[in-house]
C-alpha cells in the first residue's frame, strides 16, 4: 500500500525559467505603463499642466519655478552633493563590491546596469517625449520629463536593495525612500522639476529594476516573485492623484512625491524574490 501510493503521488514540478520571471517581467510592465499614464495625464493635457502649474507656481519675478522658500538654500546643496560625479561613481563601486562580498555578482553587475540604463532612459526619454503648448497660463512647452537626478536616486536605490540579503533590504528601504523624496522635492523646490518629472524618475527606474531581477530570477533556481506586491503600483497612482488634487502649492507636491515613491519602493521589495544572484 505504502510502495503503491508512493508510485501514484506526483512529484512536485519545478518552476520554469518563464515561471521565475513571468511576474517580474508584469511588474516592469506594470511600472511602464504608469510611466506613460503619468506623461499623458500631467504633461499631455491642459488640465495636468494647470494642476502642476497650481503645485509649483512661476515666481512673480523672474518667471523662474524656483520657489519662494527657505527651503532653497538647502535644497540646492542638497543637488549638489548628489550631482557630484565623485560621489557617484563611488555609490556604484559600492554596488558591485557589495555585490561580490556577498556572492552576488551577477546582482552587482545588474545593479550598476540599472543605474546607468536609467541615466540613458531619462535623457533619451526627454529627447523624444514632447510637452505641447497648450495655452495653459505659466506653463512651459520645455519638456523636463522624466527626471534624471530622481530616476539616478531611484536607481542608487534598487540597486543596493538588489544586492543586499533578503533580510537587510528592509532596513535599507525606508531610509532610501526618504533619500529618493529628499532629491525629488529639492529639484522642485529649486525649480528644476515639476512633480510629474519626479514621478517619472521613479517609475523609469523601478521598471529596469524588475527587468533586471527578471533576467536573473531566469537564470537561476530562486523563488517565484510575490505578486501581491503589484498592488503597490495602483494604490500608488491613485494616491498621487488624491494628494495632488486635495492641495495646491509646493507642499503638496513634496507630500505627493514622497508618498508615490514610498509606495514604489514597497512594490520592489515586496516583489522581488529572496537571494537573487
């Protein structure tokens, strides 16, 4: 009895290679799509151009969108330090040695391939996408979408998650994502960014993410993703919407930034499975 239903019990089938990657790959695509709902919504109408126009006004003089804040001084160093090429390029070195410390080498390589394939992304993605001049009051046809120093921050972000042990990206995660909101509210506070550019940072950035853990959650025997993850994204987009809508002026935009990418950084940690190499 014991040999036969032994015989008849089907062994466990293991997880294809799509199967380890399929909801990863969901994710990017998920991620990407907001990214073209966030251009089409805030930059291609003219009631997405008046809302972000009312959350960070021209200035009276000058007609800059440098806002009239104590806040700019520190913001501009703020900018500053991270846009220093230096620093940079020792964030990345760390990437990769703390990728190979760790036995995760393919992660440390994918880590840098995330920072500099955002670096690409946002700059090709200004050259292409265009804001049309829709007549909106104060509005700028320069298209500043999607933000490249958010989208490096962003990317910073992922990628020391990536290569981080399962149980350390936690802890890493919230101080990241008030780094991230940091450099995404001093770009707007200076000027540089309006919230949508910000939003489209994030989203550009998370999007290589969950290709590059797709690529190698196919490559080796991990886990599958945890899908319930994807939920983030959704809330995440309707959050950005109310707070945007309920308030006007620079607060509400930091506000809104800060929460779009608090609940983006979730999703790639909540996603993405554990001991990727």
């Amino acid at each position: 009895m014991t040999s036969n239903s032994l015989l008849t019990t089907p062994l466990p089938v293991p997880e294809t290679a799509r199967q380890r990657g399929g909801p990863l790959l969901a994710a990017a695509a998920a991620h990407g799509v907001a990214l073209g709902l966030t251009y089409l919504v805030f930059v291609s109408t003219s009631g997405g151009q008046e809302l972000e126009g009312a959350l960070l006004p021209r200035a009276e003089q000058g007609g800059g969108y440098e806002q009239q804040t104590d806040l700019v001084v520190p913001a501009k160093e703020v900018l500053a330090t991270f846009g220093d090429p230096t620093l940079l390029v020792l964030l990345l070195a760390g990437v990769f040695v703390v990728g190979a410390l760790g036995r995760r080498l393919r992660a440390g390589i994918a880590g840098v391939g995330i920072v500099l394939a955002t670096v690409a992304a946002t700059s090709a993605l200004k050259d292409v996408l265009v804001r049309p001049e829709l007549g909106v009051v104060g509005s700028s046809s320069h298209n500043s979408f999607p933000s490249g120093h958010v989208g490096v921050a962003m990317g910073l972000l992922l990628a020391f998650l990536l290569v981080l042990p399962d149980r350390a990206r936690p802890w890493l995660a919230v101080p990241g994502a008030v780094g991230v909101a940091v450099v995404a509210s001093s770009t707007m506070v200076v000027g540089w960014h309006r919230l949508s550019d910000t939003v489209g940072g994030v989203l550009v950035a998370a999007a290589l993410y969950f290709v590059a853990t797709a690529v190698l959650a196919r490559g080796d025997g991990t886990a599958a993703a945890r899908p319930s993850g994807l939920t983030c994204v959704p809330v995440a987009v309707v959050l950005l919407v109310v707070v945007a809508v309920s308030g006007v002026g620079l607060t509400a935009a930091i506000v809104a930034a800060t929460a779009f990418t608090a609940l983006v950084v979730a999703a790639c940690v909540l996603v993405v499975p554990q001991n990727l190499r």
